[in-house]
C-alpha cells in the first residue's frame, strides 16, 4: 500500500490537522507495515499558486516551453504523479476564514489537469483518479458540521470526486477553540471517527 499524507496546516507546531492526519497514517501502517508513506507538507515546502506564467507554462506544447516554463510544469507533475501512485490519500485540513487552506487550494490546482486526472467525454466530465481510498481530517476553532457555514466539506467532496476519488472518509475535530475540555472532546471524538473509518470497509 502507498499511502500519500497532505499536511495544509500553516503551523509547523502544534496542528491539529497534521495530529489526526499523522494518526490516520499510523494506523494505516498499523495494519499494514510494509505500507510506503509519502509527505506533502506544505507549510515546510510550498507550492507555488496557479497564476498567469504558470498558465502559459501548461498551455504551451511541451516541445515549445522555455526553460523556466519546463521547470514551473515538472513542479505540478511531481504532485501528479504522488498521488497517481498512492493507494491511499490523507488530507490535513484545517478551516481558514471558513474554507480551505490556500496551500491545499494550490495543490489541488496542481493535480487537477485535463487529460492526466480527468476528461471529458460525450457523456461529461470523469475524473481518471480512480480506486483509492481518501481520508480527511477537518479540523475546526467552532463547530460548523452539518450547517451552512461549513463550505469544506461539500467543496472537498465535489472536486475529490470531479478527480475520480469516491471514497472518501471525513473525520472532525470541531470546537477546538472553545475552551480546554471542548478541546480534548472534539480530540476524542475525532480518534473515535478515525477507527470507525478506518473499520469501514
């Protein structure tokens, strides 16, 4: 099993994403020790955004980009090909400002690109990532499950599935800025929704 770990979180310490992600990914190995991992943190190396000259790099016939434009593009196929090579996919997803963190926002530019993750055809789009497990680790300061404030989710679940990615498992940990023992629940529960999951065939 190839396991791909995407850490989003701006904290180099102390992230409650990266926890529950890093304890997702342990008790993935956990049951299967001979799993490889492989780790995206962008907080430690950041993806550069989609804008104009990143554009043209991927408009431009490959045989046709200049250096820089070659070098722009093998940024975004190195990401491709991580997560066309895992099994496994764990998202560290803290909410910013009520949506996703802009560092997942550039990765998930990066990976998304027609004819390589997904097509279209007479019959609509397909996503070409297909039969991998995804498991995501929402982490929030209120609690917004279920409410109309919660845009990651929904987003999340759209462009994941746009990709070819079905599977997807969400786990929360909400009210973490709510005070310590909010904290050390929405922590419990969170492990909790982590070997429900992980049990869910």
């Amino acid at each position: 099993m190839n396991i791909l770990q995407v850490n989003s979180s701006a904290r180099r310490e102390g992230s409650y994403s990266t926890r529950l992600a890093n304890r997702i990914v342990q008790r993935l190995r956990d049951a299967d020790p001979e799993a490889t991992l492989t780790v995206r943190d962008f907080n430690a190396s950041p993806h550069p955004v989609l804008d104009e000259a990143a554009l043209g790099a991927l408009f431009t016939p490959a045989n046709q980009r200049t250096p820089e434009q070659v070098g722009r593009v093998a940024l975004d196929d190195a990401l491709i090909a991580e997560i066309q090579a895992a099994d496994v996919v764990v998202l560290g997803v803290p909410m910013y400002n009520f949506g996703v963190p802009a560092s997942l926002k550039n990765w998930i530019d990066a990976i998304s690109r027609a004819g390589v993750t997904f097509r279209y055809t007479q019959d609509g789009p397909e996503g070409l990532l297909k039969g991998k497990t995804v498991y995501v680790a929402l982490t929030r300061g209120g609690k917004y499950k279920n409410t109309p404030a919660d845009t990651q989710m929904p987003y999340l679940r759209t462009v994941l599935n746009f990709l070819g990615l079905a599977d997807l498992h969400f786990v929360y940990a909400e009210g973490l800025a709510m005070g310590s023992d909010a904290e050390q629940t929405a922590m419990a529960s969170a492990y909790d929704q982590i070997e429900d999951a992980l049990a869910t065939p």
